[in-house]
C-alpha cells in the first residue's frame, strides 16, 4: 500500500495543482484603478496586490503586473474590495484610497470598511491583496520543478508546489515536495511529503497553529511517518520586508519503518513542537525564506528530530524565480541501518501564482 501511495504521489501533485490554477468564470476585469507616482508618473489598469514593498498594476499593455516601489507611490484610487494587513497584525477588507501626505497630515492611506473610515501611514500597510469572487481565484503560491544532490545518492529530481489562502480570521497554507533518483544499479531513492499549517487568528499577532504532515524517506528507512498537532504561535516581527514568528505545541508521530530498518515496524509517539519561520524580501530582486522545527521526544528519551529548510529565490520575470534549496532532516536515533541526516542541496525554476 506505502509503494502504491509513492507511486502515485508525483502524479496526483501534478494534478490536484494543476487544478488550483484551472482558468474559472469571472466577471469583467477593471481597468479604472490609478496610481500617481510622487514624480508626477500616472498609471491606470488593475492594482493586482501589495506584498514586499511593492503595488503591483496590470495595465493591459504589459506581459505581467508592473511592480512599483510603495513608498513612492503619491495617490492611489480604486473601487475594487482588497484584504488589508497592516504591520500591528490589523486585517481588514475594504476599499482603499492613498492621497498626498501633505494633505492628510501624514496619514496617508485611507481604508473604509463597513461604513467607517480609517487613516494610516503608508509604511504601516504590509499588504493587500484584491479579493477574488471565489476559493480556487483566492489562492497564491508557486510551482517549481528542478534538481538536486542530497546525502548519500546521485543527482535528483525535484517537484515542489506550495499554495496559501487568506482571510482576515484565518489562513491556510499546503505544500507538496518530491524528490526521486535513480542510479546505474538500479538502486532508488526518494523522498515525498506534504505537509499542511492552518492558522486561526486569536489577536493581530497572537494564533492557533496546526502542524500536519505525512513524510517518506529511503535515506532514514522510513515507509511513512505521520505527525499531527499544533500549539499557540505569535508574529514578532511583520513589515514590508520581513516576517518572523514562532509556533510552540504538542504533536503525535506515527512511525512506520522498512521492514530492514532492524527497528519496530511501527512505533508511536508524543513530542514537544518549536517551529520558526522567516522571511526576507528586497523588493523584486531576491527572496529569502528559512523555516526550522525541533520535535524533542517526551516518549523516548534522549530522542530529539529536526526539520531545516532554506530557500533564497532571485526574481527573473513573468512571475518566474530561480531557486536555491538546502534542507536537512535529522534523527538523532535513527534505525541501525539509516542515516541520522537527510540533507541536501538543489536548484529549480519556480513560477509564483
């Protein structure tokens, strides 16, 4: 069952997202947002989004949304309705409005929402994002297909695909990655795992986190090791260039190994959960994202796991990045016949959505 459920995790990646970015029924698209630079440049077409420090615009002429620096940018007028998440962890839906400073006494950017209006300064608008007519048109992500050298086997294949939906109450992000290898002796390796984190928001900064994930890995003897949870989390830095937050809880890990593992087949336990998460963006030139988890066993003592992930992409166009991966899984009792660390390194070519 374990090989069928390998056999066909790739595949089913390929499809389940190539169905989150199936073309869906929608209504006309605007063309009457403006946005006037502090230069006295003028654009019109459709505000896309604001996310690391830049308005992005589509203005029918060009390939792809035009992105433009934030704080630059003198007035910005639009009908539309637009999730809006300010750097105190605020987040709201309404229409938005930026007219000059000068004349709003430093409190530029207007939001009004159910009625009521609220006036902000520029730098404490973190992001918005347009508010699309259903569930599929919501999600934002990335898609990324390249390869990679990991401990202990050749060269490899990678797919990776990630995709968030957002709310002003909640969020949820999913993502899938898989990597296969083949070598002249006909010896396969593999990794596979997909891994979801919903969060309900409880304050601006303060959250309810899960943590779900199912892995696979020849590298550590492990046919499937499911690990269910979740904890209290809290956002300690959020702005337009960075993000950094903290997520501590329980989980419980079902473990099931190869039958030459030398180790139970199947074993059960309770761990203790800290996951950090980073973010860093320079506008549209590179980012850099690291996430790192502990899991100290409270059923096996001396037994501690860890999850590392890096991955800096540099912006190409048209939505495209080129992507560099360093990961590392560790076990500090691994089966007798595995490795502690699962590490490797990769490249890829991703396409942001």
């Amino acid at each position: 069952m374990l090989t069928s459920l390998r056999t066909l995790l790739v595949p089913t990646c390929f499809i389940a997202f190539g169905l989150l970015l199936w073309p869906s029924p929608a209504a006309a698209r605007r063309k009457d947002d403006v946005i006037i630079m502090k230069n006295g440049d003028r654009l019109t077409g459709e505000i896309k989004k604001l996310e690391n420090g830049q308005i992005y615009i589509d203005t029918g002429y060009t390939t792809s949304p035009i992105p433009i620096d934030w704080l630059q940018v003198e007035e910005v007028g639009s009908k539309a309705v637009y999730r809006i998440e300010l750097s105190n962890g605020n987040r709201l839906t309404g229409v938005v409005t930026k007219v000059p400073a000068q004349a709003a006494a430093e409190r530029d950017f207007r939001i009004q929402s159910g009625g009521v209006e609220e006036d902000f300064h520029a730098f404490e608008v973190v992001g918005i994002q347009s508010q699309k007519p259903n569930f599929w048109r919501q999600l934002r992500g990335s898609i990324n297909l390249g390869s990679s050298f990991a401990s202990g086997s050749p060269a490899q294949m990678d797919f990776s695909a990630t995709a968030t939906y957002l709310s002003t109450k909640y969020q949820m992000t999913g993502s899938v990655n898989s990597t296969v290898s083949g070598s002249s002796n006909g010896e396969k390796t593999n990794r596979h795992e997909l891994n979801l984190n919903p969060q309900l928001y409880l304050s601006r900064n303060a959250y309810l986190g899960s943590y779900i994930d199912f892995l696979t890995s020849s590298q550590q003897s492990l046919d499937l090791r499911t690990t269910l949870g979740g904890g209290y989390g809290r956002y300690m830095i959020r702005s337009n260039t960075k993000n950094f937050g903290w997520l501590g809880g329980l989980v419980y890990t079902v473990e099931k190994y190869a039958p030459s593992s030398g180790l139970t087949p199947r074993q059960n336990n309770v761990e203790g959960l800290l996951a950090l998460g980073f973010d860093w963006n320079r506008f549209n030139y590179f980012t850099w994202t690291t996430s790192f988890q502990v899991f100290p066993s409270l059923t096996q003592a001396g037994r501690i796991r860890t999850n590392l992930n890096h991955t800096f992409s540099l912006k190409l166009t048209n939505n495209f990045s080129l992507n560099f991966n360093v990961w590392d899984t560790f076990d500090s009792h691994p089966p007798p016949n595995a490795r502690k660390n699962d590490l490797g390194i990769g490249t890829s070519l991703g396409w942001t959505f």
